[in-house]
C-alpha cells in the first residue's frame, strides 16, 4: 500500500540522518563502529553510507567514512527540511480530511 510506502521512506531517512550524524561526530569511522555506535545492523548502516556517499555527503577515506562540508551544512539544515516535510503532512491532512 501506498502508505506503508511512505513509511519505508521516512524509516530510511531517519536512518541515513542518524548515520550522517554519528559520521560527523565521530569523525573517521567505520562500519562496524557506526553499527554499533548508532545500534543500526551493518547491512543497514552500508546501506545509508552508500547513499550518503553519493549525495556527496560522505565520502570515505582509510580509517573509515568522513562528514563532507555540504553533509555538515545538510545536518545544520535539517530541522528547516523536517518543516518543511511538516508543512507537506499538514497539506496532505487538509485533503484527507475534506469531504
């Protein structure tokens, strides 16, 4: 269902955030770590990193992944794309709610 879609979606999301994040905290660090830091099974956190990477959010390097600038500027910006998706909900409420 459509629905359950849109779930995945803002599940996933919310991972790569907390991934980004742990990266830009920790600084180099690797699968493992991240895994165990953020509590996230590998697979998924290889998952978020891989993405990260090619939004250029992330990009590796020997001792592990490394926040970019524009992933240090996407997590300063995030509670600005948060409302935003906030403000899409709401729309979407006001014709859920229309009859």
């Amino acid at each position: 269902m459509l629905n359950d879609r849109v779930k995945a979606e803002i599940e996933m999301f919310k991972r790569h955030i907390i991934v980004l994040r742990a990266v830009a905290e920790e600084g180099a660090i690797g699968i493992l770590k991240l895994s165990e830091v953020t509590a996230l099974p590998t697979h998924k956190v290889r998952y978020s990193l891989r993405i990260l990477e090619r939004e250029g959010l992330i990009k590796p390097s020997p001792q592990g992944a490394v926040a970019t600038r524009a992933g240090i500027d996407a997590l300063e910006g995030i509670k600005d794309e948060i409302r935003s998706i906030e403000d899409g909900i709401a729309e979407l409420k006001s014709y859920a709610d229309s009859d």
